[in-house]
C-alpha cells in the first residue's frame, strides 16, 4: 500500500507545479470553509431573525452609559450572532495550530 502511494506522489509531483503542496491545499480548503460558512450562517441568520421579527416590531436603541467614549456601531447590534462565527473561526484556528504543532513533533521523533 505504501509502494502505491510513494508511485501516485512520485507521478502527480512531476506533473503538478511545485506550489501545489499539501500546505497549500489545506490552507485554500481552510479559506474555502470560512467563505463557506460565513456566507451561509448570514443568510440562515437574517431568515430566522426576519420570522422571529415579522410577529413583533421592535426598534432597538442604543443608550450611551456613563464613561463609555464611543457607542458600538449600529450593524453589531442588529445583529448579534456575529459572536458565534468569530468563537468557530477562532476555535478551528487553535485546533489547526494544535494539529500542525503534534504533526511537527511526530514526525521529528520519527526521524
């Protein structure tokens, strides 16, 4: 098994451009995804805050408390469940660096 997969690497590497590497792949797959999900969790969460909104009108306000400088743009409390996808993205990338880092000491007790 590992003789055919050592030939199909040996193939594709003369055929392919050197900057076609794993790295590469996985970092444009990790790229892919976050477009992926950012475009779909905007569109699942404006239809469901557009049914949860069609039974109750409500405008929200910003009140401005004492010692805050600045109010938080208008577009972060519309909508809130921004937070989820930065908690996501932020969780993927620590387990990407985790990974990387144990693949780095797995293969270097190896050698």
């Amino acid at each position: 098994m590992k003789l055919n997969l050592q030939t199909i690497r040996n193939k594709l590497r003369k055929k392919l451009p050197r900057w076609i590497n794993l790295q590469n792949l996985v970092f444009a797959s990790v790229i892919i995804a976050f477009i992926i999900i950012i475009i779909w969790s905007e569109d699942i969460s404006h239809f469901f805050e557009a049914i949860r909104l069609s039974d109750v009108q409500t405008t929200p306000t910003l009140t401005i408390l004492p010692g805050t400088p600045t109010p938080p743009p208008a577009e972060w409390m519309a909508s809130a469940e921004q937070t989820n996808g930065i908690v996501f993205g932020a969780v993927i990338i620590v387990l990407l660096i985790i990974a990387g880092t144990v693949g780095i000491i797995i293969r270097d007790r190896t050698q």
